[in-house]
C-alpha cells in the first residue's frame, strides 16, 4: 500500500441529516473516484433508498459500507482532526 493510500484511509466523509438521498449517493460516487472509502452518516432523512444507489453508479461498495449513527458526536468520536464546512 502507498503512502497516498494510508494517508486516504484515514480520511472520513461525515454528512449530517442529509436531506435528499440521491445526494447521498453523488457523494459516494465522489469519494470513490477520489480514492477515499469512509462515509458516515448522521441521522440522514432517507436512508437507505433506492435513489441514494442508483446516484451512487461504481461506488455501491462506499454506499452498501456507510456507518450510520444518530448524532455527529458518535460520527466523530475516534477523529483526531476534524474539518468542517
């Protein structure tokens, strides 16, 4: 494994109360094109959904590996650093 690989698997996607889940989805999409697999979610409105997969097109294994949690303290509880925006 590389550097770059070690330093992605320590990277984790929060998203909190997602609205839409085709959104859900897209971003999955995302982090599988940017090499990045760790996605929680907080207490998302509709999940899981069938829109949220079929946005999620190559990167169902992100999708299907979410960690779902109720609160972004659960979602953050093992991080060192964390950025938010």
């Amino acid at each position: 494994m590389s550097a770059l690989e070690n330093v992605l698997n320590t990277v984790r996607i929060v998203l909190v109360q997602t609205y839409h889940p085709g959104n859900i989805g897209a971003i999955a999409r995302a982090m599988k094109t940017m090499g990045l697999n760790e996605l929680y979610l907080v207490d998302p409105r509709n999940y899981p959904a069938e829109e949220a997969s079929s946005r999620a097109a190559g990167a169902l294994d992100v999708l299907n590996n979410a960690t779902v949690v109720e609160t972004l303290a659960e979602a953050l509880s093992d991080c060192t650093q964390v950025f938010a925006t």
